[in-house]
C-alpha cells in the first residue's frame, strides 16, 4: 500500500454487504491507515461495519486491500485494516 491518490478503485462487500463501487477514486493515508473512496450511489453505500476488498491504480500499479472494514459510508467512505 502507497499513500497518496488512486483511481479505478474498485469495492466489492464480503457475505454480501452492499456498496458496490467500480471505477471509483480513491485516497491511502498512511498515518491513520484509512482508505477513503468515492463516489458510491445514494442507493448503493457501504455499511459501517461491514468488511469490504477494495483495490485501486497508484502511479501504474494496482495495489490490493483485503478485507477492510468500512468505518465512514456516504458518498466518499472510509475503510482500515481492522
């Protein structure tokens, strides 16, 4: 993982939680090691709680988030490696 800003970030919920997002950008903050990623639809959000892979391109590589629990849902959500 590489802090900084990602695009054609992806996030697809574990035993089907729901938000759904494809395409999406994307911001890694090493010192709080928080994924935040928008833009999810109003009718599709993560749930706070709820574990979540994500992944995303930084400088030409995609890098991959495992099993990351949703800790902020709206339009641009938050995520760490809880």
């Amino acid at each position: 993982m590489k802090e900084g800003q990602y695009t054609d970030v992806h996030c697809y919920g574990i035993a089907h939680a729901p938000g759904q997002l494809t395409g999406g950008t994307g911001t890694f903050t090493d010192s709080t090691k928080t994924f935040s990623c928008s833009s999810f639809s109003k009718d599709d959000l993560p749930a706070i709680g709820s574990y979540y892979n994500l992944n995303g391109v930084h400088k030409d590589k995609r890098y991959e988030f495992p099993r990351w629990k949703c800790t902020h849902s709206g339009e641009t959500s938050d995520f760490k490696d809880i």
